[in-house]
C-alpha cells in the first residue's frame, strides 16, 4: 500500500497525497491525487476533509462531502488504498520479531508480549475472546513459544463437547490405572499426554464443576492422581483454557479465573488493520492443495473486496467467517469456475448488499494530475486553504525565506534546517507559503546560481 505500512502522526494538520513536496504521507497509487485528503484537530475531535481529490476520500464506505469525524478505527479509502485510524497507535509501531503462528501484523504485538511474558513465567492460561477470534491459534503460539527450548514438546487438545458425562471427562482428563475398571487397561490422560508441552482444554467454562475444582488442585499443587491410583504424579504440562463466557470470572469457579494469567482476545472488528492480511492467509490454506494457482485467484481480489472485508460486522463470527469466505472461494474453483467469477460470486453471496454497495465507489484509474507550466517548470495543480489560525509562518516569515534561500530551494533541506532553529513547520503549508509570496522556485533558483 505505501512505503511504509504504520504512520504516527506527531501535528496536525497532515496531509496525504502523492506530491512528495507537499504531503507528510506520500502514497504511491497513481489513482491518488498530488494532495488528496487532510487530517486536521476541530474541537478536539480528529476530522478528515477531502482536498478536492479526482477519485474523493471515502471514510467507511461514505465520501466525505464536509468536514467528517474520525473515530477509532475509522477506514478511509483514497483511490485504491486504505487506511485504518487509531486514536493510539504506539502499541501498533513495533511488529515482534516473531508471532508464533500468530496472523495479522499490525495488532499482534501486544498479544506476543502477553504471551511470552506470561508462558515465560511459567503460568497457567485463560484464553478469552469471542467466538471464532482464535483461541486455539494463541493456545498453539504458548506451544511455539515452549518449542524454542524444547523442538519436540506434544500440543493435545481436549473439548468438553467430547465428554458425554463427569466420569468420562474426570477419566479423559487423569488418565486410569489398570484394573480400575473391568477390562479396562492402563490408560494415560490427556495430562500425561500433555507432559512438558502444552493441554489445551478448549469450552473449559462448560466443564463440570467437578472437573474444574479437580483441575484447580492440580494447578495449585502441581501434582495429579489417576483414577484407580493411590501415589500424586507430577504435572509438567502447561495448562491452557478457553472460554468465550463473559467477565468477570468467565464462566468458571471464582477461584480457579483468579488463578490463572487472562489474556483476552479483542474481537476482529477491533483489529480491522489486520484483517486483509489474515484473510489471505486463510485462502492461501485453503487453496494450498488444489490445482489452481493461487496467484490466479489472488490476481482477482481488489480495493473493493479488500474494503469489503474491513467494514463488514464479524459480531459472533470473527475470523470464522474469513475462514468460511475462503472456503465458498475454494468450493467456486472446484465447480469449474474461473478465478474471477469465483471470487465474485463467493463476495457477492456471503457479503450480499454489503459488496455491492461498495463496488458502486468508481475510480478514475491511471489517473495522473494535469501540470500547469511555469517558467520551464512543471507543478501539480494544488487545490489548498491556509489556516485560519493565526500563522506561525506569517510570524517567521524572514527566517523561513532565508533558510529556504540557503538551501537552494530545497524543501526538505529547509525543513530541517528550520527544526535545527526550533521552529517546527509543515510541508505543505511551507509550500503554500512560498508560492504566497512569490518566491523563486528551487530551478528558479539554480539556474540563477549558475549565471
């Protein structure tokens, strides 16, 4: 999308555009104009405002006619990019060195930290989102994080929609000496299985309260008893459970949520950075053992699927329904459908009114901004105000004409040069100024140098 994929923006007003003179964000789409948008303070709120943009600045899937609003997690579309809004982005700036299996690079971050500091520590987990946000994908991240001191540390899983009564869960879970039961041999629970790696018991809150006081115990003493013995072993496992039940304890015994290290999972409408990302992941899986390439198919996907994905409500579905999305592609290709009918079918089903309201945004493509001549030099034509507040530029206008005379014309140069003077100026509204009044441009400027 640009050079760079994360922006902090330390004064206002910013401006986006292509004009690398006159924009604090320089966004390389040729269906941008030189200076498209502008963020800016009004009131106390972040605003947006379109600056007379060709193809116009959308926020959520709306044009932006007047001064608009900007909310945490806003989407704005400029011509064929998109950008998510965060009020705070500092926990974002910093993608970990590693995410463990973990999809998304924006918002993992803080959730790689939590986990490492809390598997590192050696404590036992509760693992809280909604549904479908990946609670088992975090509970196998606790695993990769284990396997960097030892390769070959088992994962098993354990699901209360497996156990039909308490005694079958009591025995899945501890494991049965030989003879406990007629004709029933010696048979190893799921945390012995578990030994040095990690158990994950997925819907713990819908276990029995018999199984979860039994579990706690373990947890407290380290020790557990198979059924039918009469000596402790020890438990080296890594204990993991998840639950999608609400706070403040989650669905469990009051004493078991205390005693174990949260980590909650914020819903996918809360991550919308992350989603294009996670959901070509999810259809790479999917199309990963089929005949098409899937090049083919991802050659296919554009600004308008991508957008449609980022507005869309994932309320009790979450990344499942990216992964369902994926699957109706997969299930497309598999009829004989052509990559491109595929994907527009699969959208336009699963997303229905949602992705046809977004593909009637129409974009002027291959759009270059028109050059107005000027003394043997070429500008963009810039359609700008300048600030209604009292002018800073106005007030060190002598020394801003001077530092930009000594650097020859050069923009950037002046910038800092200015900085170095403790006067912290803007480029574009620099570029406003200059123009203002009447200075030479940088070519103005070296070719009389050179006579």
């Amino acid at each position: 999308m640009f050079g760079s994929d994360r922006f902090s923006i330390s004064e206002f007003p910013f401006t986006l555009g292509r004009d690398p003179e006159t924009v604090n964000l320089v966004v390389n789409d040729n269906t941008v104009s030189g200076e498209h948008c502008q963020l800016d303070v009004d009131g106390g709120r972040v605003i947006v405002r379109d600056l007379k943009s060709r193809n116009g600045t959308f926020l959520d899937n709306s044009r932006v006619l007047n001064i608009t609003a900007l909310d945490d997690g806003g989407v704005i579309r400029i011509g064929q990019s998109i950008l998510v809004f965060h009020k705070n982005i500092t926990p974002l700036l910093n993608p970990p060195a590693q995410r463990f299996g973990l999809v998304g690079k924006f918002h993992t971050r803080l959730l790689v930290k939590t986990l490492e500091r809390a598997t590192l520590s050696g404590n036992h987990l509760l693992v809280t989102g909604p549904t479908g946000s990946g609670k088992e994908l975090v509970a196998r991240a606790v695993h990769e994080i284990l396997r960097q001191d030892k390769p070959t540390i088992p994962f098993v899983a354990g699901n209360s929609a497996a156990f039909g009564t308490t005694d079958e869960a009591m025995s899945t879970l501890f494991g049965v000496a030989s003879g406990t039961y007629t004709g029933v041999n010696n048979r190893p629970g799921l945390i012995h299985q578990a030994k040095d790696g990690v158990l994950l018991l997925d819907e713990f809150h819908r276990y029995p309260l018999r199984v979860q006081n039994s579990l706690l115990r373990v947890i407290e003493t380290g020790e557990f008893t198979p059924i039918g013995e009469m000596k402790s072993r020890r438990m080296t496992a890594r204990i993991v459970v998840t639950t999608n039940a609400p706070p403040p304890t989650f669905g469990l015994e009051k004493d078991m949520a205390n005693r174990l290290y949260k980590v909650l999972i914020p819903p996918l409408g809360e991550r919308k950075a992350d989603i294009p990302g996670i959901f070509n992941h999810l259809l790479s899986e999917e199309l990963s053992s089929g005949s098409i390439s899937a090049d083919s198919v991802f050659e296919q996907l554009h600004v308008n699927h991508y957008l449609t994905l980022c507005l869309h409500d994932y309320t009790d579905t979450n990344v499942r329904a990216l992964r369902g999305l994926a699957r109706m592609i997969k299930g497309e290709l598999r009829t004989g459908a052509p990559p491109q009918r595929a994907v527009q079918n699969s959208f336009s089903d699963f997303f229905d009114h949602e992705f046809n309201e977004v593909g009637r945004i129409k974009i002027k493509k291959n759009m270059i901004d028109k050059p107005q001549e000027s003394n043997g030099s070429s500008t963009l034509i810039l359609e700008e105000q300048p600030p209604k507040r009292e002018s800073k530029y106005e007030k060190h206008r002598l020394l801003i004409q001077q530092a930009y005379q000594e650097a020859n014309g050069n923009k950037a140069e002046t910038v800092r040069e200015l900085k170095r003077h403790g006067v912290s100026i803007n480029a574009r509204w620099l570029a406003y100024y200059l123009r203002k009044w009447d200075l030479p441009t940088k070519a103005q400027l070296n070719r009389g140098n050179d006579s």
